[in-house]
C-alpha cells in the first residue's frame, strides 16, 4: 500500500482520506464506524473532520458530533495507532458558534485543540487546521467577487501569534503538525516563511477545493505546493456528488446533498451540466465507474492530491475504494483534458 510522507513527524498517511463531514446529520453512528472498519481494511489510514462538522447545514447544536463519533469508535477499542487524525479550528464568522464564530486567534486554536481532543477520545491530533483564513479568501464561489485586503503587517502579526502558540502545543505533545484550508498562494507562503526565518512550526498540508470540475488549485497554488513540498488535501473531490451523475438531468434525489443545499453551495449553473455530461461521456467510452475514474485522477497530478473521501454511508464508500487501485492511461487523461478546455470554471 502507497503511504505519503506529510511530515518527518507524522505517521504515514494513505493516498486517499476519509472525511466525515456528514456524520452526525446524513449518517448515523453506526454506518460512521463501519466507513471507518472499511477504510482501514483498503488501507485508508487517513481521516478528516473538523469542529464545525456536520454540515448541511451548520448548527451550533450540533459542533463537535462528526469528531465525537470518531471518538466514541476510539471508546469502543479502536487503535488510535492505526489512524492519523485531521481536525480543524472553525474560521471566522461560521453560524456554528451562537453570534458568529470569533477569529482565529492563540487562545482561540488552544481552546478548539482542547475541545477537540476531548471529543475525539484522544490525547492528539495528527494535524489541525486553521478551516478558512481570518483575512478572508476566494473560495466557497467567493472568487466571483474577490476584493483581496491589503493590511500585510496585521495579517503577519497574526501569523506569528498563531504558529507561536501552535509551538507550544506540538511541545506539549497536543497536535503533531498544523495545516492551513481554503488558503490562497500568497496566504500560504506567508505561513511557510516563519519556519524557515524563526524556527516556527511548518505548514505541511492545505485543504483547499480539488476536482475535475473546480481547478483553481492548478497553477500558482499548485506551483508553491511542490515547491515548498505542501500537500494537498482535495475536497470535495467528486464536486460534491456531481460527478456521481446522481444530479444529471437536474434532479434533486430524496436524502441527498441537494434536497438540503439546492444550489450546493453555487455549484448549481447554467453551465454545470453540460460539464457532468462531458466527464460522465468520458467515463463511459472507457468504460469506467465515473466516481472510480474522478478519483484516481488525483494520483496522476505533478504534486501531491490527497482526495478527501465524501461517503454518506458504507455503501457510497465501497464505491469509491476501488479507485485507489486504478490506473488512468494516457488516452483517457487526454480525453479528461479535452473536457476539461471545453468546460472550464463550470461553476
């Protein structure tokens, strides 16, 4: 089984991740913990979550309940050894704090470590994550109307308060690494330079947006990842069902995503669906499971694509392991890149 190396001080990480963004609202205790036996048994290592989790939608009533399920597998004999475990302290202005979440701060990360640790059962996390800078970003659709701030010193002020704490928590054995999400290239870099100038904790993943349909990552972001030797972490990486084709021809399936975000987040356009069709047309002439097919893509980028696994339940997720085992041919990455010049920035 490949293993990816994020960090000399972390455990080896498997090339796909579970994420478990929906446990706690679309899957129940039980299914969460048999994703977790079923990954493990494929080789998956690797999982993600996050403070703020679940989603559609975020409520303050129900913070913390995807990391407390993975938790409670830890409680009921799960091997902590056998996991590597991401988290993330929830970014400024999110609902899921009553009044709007507060901005990332020292005090801030550490009470978020605390709490997390205790709803996950454990006494570290693998590497936590800033969810969104407090700065604001282009992600989520925001690139559409993106209007970058220009307070450098504030923003490196920041920086230095936050890194210096995390310090402090990877001395005390708390996190083992930090991790940035929805980061932009200038953003990242200005997290890097401290390690290098100060001796500060190094950045050794950012979790931004990645698939065949939403590839803003592939130029300056891809370019500073493999030069600074970051790694991605690929959300979203089946467009948030899209690539399924469960959407095709418009439809909003009962259970689904879409019946509880319609536009799923402004994924939903005028031209989103001549690009599923493109991508399931590809899928098909090489006679290939499109989710299978959308997922190996990721191993065949020049940098580190680590797709985040979205599976509401066990059966979702046996879909998707196979792909961790397909190879992709020259033909059809042609054919993938001739959809995707014919439909570029579909949403």
């Amino acid at each position: 089984m490949t293993r990816i190396t994020l960090s000399p001080s972390l455990p080896a990480v498997s090339t796909f991740c579970l994420g478990t963004m929906t446990w706690g609202r679309q899957t129940p205790l039980d299914d969460a913990h048999r994703q977790i036996d079923m990954a493990l048994d494929h080789g998956v290592n690797f999982l993600d979550t996050a403070e703020m989790y679940p989603t559609n939608p975020v409520k303050p009533e129900t913070l913390g309940h995807s990391e407390a399920m993975i938790g409670a597998w830890l409680a009921r004999g799960g091997a902590r050894d056998r996991l590597v475990i991401a988290t993330k302290v929830t970014g400024k202005g999110s609902p899921v704090i009553e009044g709007g979440t507060p901005s990332i701060s020292a005090a801030r990360l550490r009470q978020s470590v605390e709490d997390s640790l205790t709803r996950l059962n454990t006494d570290r996390i693998d590497v936590m994550q800033l969810h969104w800078p407090n700065r604001g970003h282009y992600h989520f659709r925001r690139n559409w109307a993106y209007a970058p701030q220009g307070d450098k010193v504030r923003v490196r002020a920041h920086i230095h308060e936050v890194l210096t704490e995390a310090a402090l928590l990877i001395a005390e054995g708390k996190i083992g690494a930090l991790g940035l999400s929805n980061e932009t290239a200038w953003g990242l870099i200005q997290w890097l330079a401290p390690s290098e100038t100060e001796g500060l904790p190094r950045i050794v993943t950012l979790q931004n947006e990645y698939s065949l349909m939403a590839r803003l990552f592939d130029t300056d972001l891809a370019e500073t990842c493999v030069m600074e030797g970051v790694a991605l972490l690929a959300f979203s990486p089946l467009a948030t069902g899209l690539l399924t084709g469960k959407y095709a021809g418009d439809v909003v399936p009962e259970g689904s995503r879409r019946q509880a975000t319609p536009d799923l987040g402004g994924r939903i356009t005028p031209r989103v669906f001549d690009a599923v069709a493109a991508y399931l047309g590809v899928a098909r002439e090489a006679g290939l499971d499109p989710v299978q097919m959308a997922l190996a893509w990721h191993r065949t980028r020049p940098f580190t694509s680590i797709p985040i696994l979205g599976a509401t339940s066990t059966e979702h997720l046996a879909r998707q392991l196979p792909a961790m085992e397909m190879v992709l041919d020259t033909d059809l990455l042609a054919a993938i890149d001739a959809a995707h010049k014919a439909h570029p920035l579909p949403y």
